[in-house]
C-alpha cells in the first residue's frame, strides 16, 4: 500500500503577512543605575527626541497670566452694605466708569487709573494702575479714592433710619443695599448733567467718552482707553462743528455758552452760575 504524499498547504500574500512576525522597532539602549540593567525604550522617546505638547498645553500656556501682570488688590474694608458696585456705577450718576470684569468696575479719580471689584468674600477691593509707586503717591491715590466713594457717610445708619420712617422704604431696603451717592469733581459732573438733558444712558456715555477722549490718555484696561478728564480751558477750543459731529444736538448751545463764559472767568463764580441759568432756561426748555 502506496503512501501519500502531503500537500503542502500554499498561503495567500495576505495570509503570510497577517502570520509574519511584526517588525522590532529601533530602541536606544539607557542604562538604568539602580539595577545596571539596560532600559530599552523606543527612539521616539529618547532624550534627543523630546515628546511634543499637546494642543490643550499649548493652549493653556498661552492664556495662562503672566504673574507681572496679576493685580494686587488692596481690601477697602467695605462690605457690600457699604458699596455695591453694580448698584453705584452704571445707574445713571456717572458715566465714565466701565465694567472691565465680573463684579469689577474700572475709572478715573482725578487723574489715577484705577479699578475696583468685590472680592469673595464681599468686601471691595482697589488696585490703581498708574500711580508713581512711591508710598507719598499710594496715599494720595486712596485719599483721593475714598473721596470719591463719599465713605465718611455710613449707609448702614441711614438705611436703618429710613426704613425706621417709612414702611415702603423698609421692604426695598434690602434690595437697594450699597446704593452709594459718590463725590464727583463739580466740573466733571456738570459737564455729564449738561449731556444727560433730555437723553438716554447710552446717548449721554458715548458724549461723554468723547468729552472725556479730550484730556490726557492715562491707560488702557481690557481693551478700553481711560483719559483724565479735559480741564475747562481744553474744552474751550472744541469747536461748535466738532460737537455737532459728535452728536450734542441743541445741547452744544448751553455747552459752548458755559464754557465760554467759564474759560473767560477761569472759575466758577456767581456771574457764571447766573450765565449757567439763564443758558438752560432759554434754550434747553
């Protein structure tokens, strides 16, 4: 009885490269000096070839803050009975402070750049922008500020008093809490109650960006530009074409008389209040 012979069996192209044994990759041999034993890892992650970073490292690394430029908030010591911010700027009684961040306002008091915001805790915090540095001009700078902020006066009391006399003042008090009336320059804040006749919030902040875009540039916070606000004798030479351009309207009139008579006298005396008067009488009612 024949033998057979086996038939070897012949593999596909394909079949052979699936059982073909994978390629070694190049390795670089470390020298681990605990164990002395070698450490084989892959040439991509040798020392000469550093892994690259990730898009989101990039990414983080490129909004992550630059600590020169972190602010150094300096507490006032005033809660949010005291001074709320939302509550105080943008109502209406002052038109050239802007909210340069949560819970934080940025404007000019005289001529310091300065921001304030409500830590998490409540209390407000400062941090001027452009003061001289020198302990002499950090003074000054916060004398200047709490002016402003009227602080002397305790919102606290009065609130008690005020809902201690009126019912209807008692069941809003505790909606209305930091509500501060602030210590505007006289000149400044004539100027604004000038533009305010007859307008609306949006209408007076954009004559008064443009008043205040006159004076001395002081910085840039957050992308918006902050100037020292125009003294009397640079608002003088503004001429009547440019305040139509601007869009003040009738308002141009009672402006250009006041300023007029104001820049003549270099102060605010009887004569310009009477002048003031009788401006807004005849043209603006």
């Amino acid at each position: 009885m024949k033998r057979r012979r086996s038939i070897p069996i012949m593999q596909t192209s394909s079949q052979s490269s699936a059982l073909s044994t994978p390629p070694i990759p190049q390795t670089t041999l470390l020298k681990n000096r605990s164990t002395k034993a070698p450490l084989c890892l892959p040439l991509s992650l040798s020392s000469n070839n550093k892994p690259k970073r990730s898009l989101i490292q990039k990414l983080n690394s490129l909004h992550s803050p630059n600590p020169s430029q972190i602010l150094k908030w300096v507490p006032l010591n005033l809660g949010k009975s005291e001074l709320s911010l939302p509550l105080t700027f943008p109502t209406g009684q002052t038109f050239r402070w802007k909210q340069t961040g949560p819970l934080q306002y940025t404007g000019v008091v005289k001529s310091y750049l300065v921001s304030l915001k409500h830590l998490d805790d409540g209390d407000v915090a400062y941090f001027f922008h452009n003061h001289d540095g020198s302990s002499d001009g950090e003074v000054d700078a916060r004398l200047a500020l709490l002016d402003f902020l009227n602080v002397g006066i305790c919102l606290t009391e009065l609130w008690e008093g005020f809902a201690a006399s009126d019912e209807r003042f008692a069941q809003l008090a505790s909606c209305l809490r930091g509500a501060r009336v602030l210590r505007q320059g006289p000149f400044e804040c004539l100027i604004q109650f000038l533009c305010s006749s007859n307008n609306n919030i949006g209408r007076i902040t954009r004559m008064v960006d443009y008043i205040s875009s006159l004076g001395s540039f002081l910085g840039r916070v957050e992308g918006i530009d902050f100037h020292e606000f125009p003294s009397l004798e640079r608002l003088a030479i503004v001429s009547e074409k440019e305040l139509r351009e601007a869009g003040f309207g009738y308002r141009l009139v009672c402006s250009c008389v006041f300023i007029f008579v104001c820049a003549c006298c270099r102060c605010f005396c009887t004569v310009c209040k009477i002048a003031y008067k009788f401006v807004i009488l005849t043209t603006c009612h």
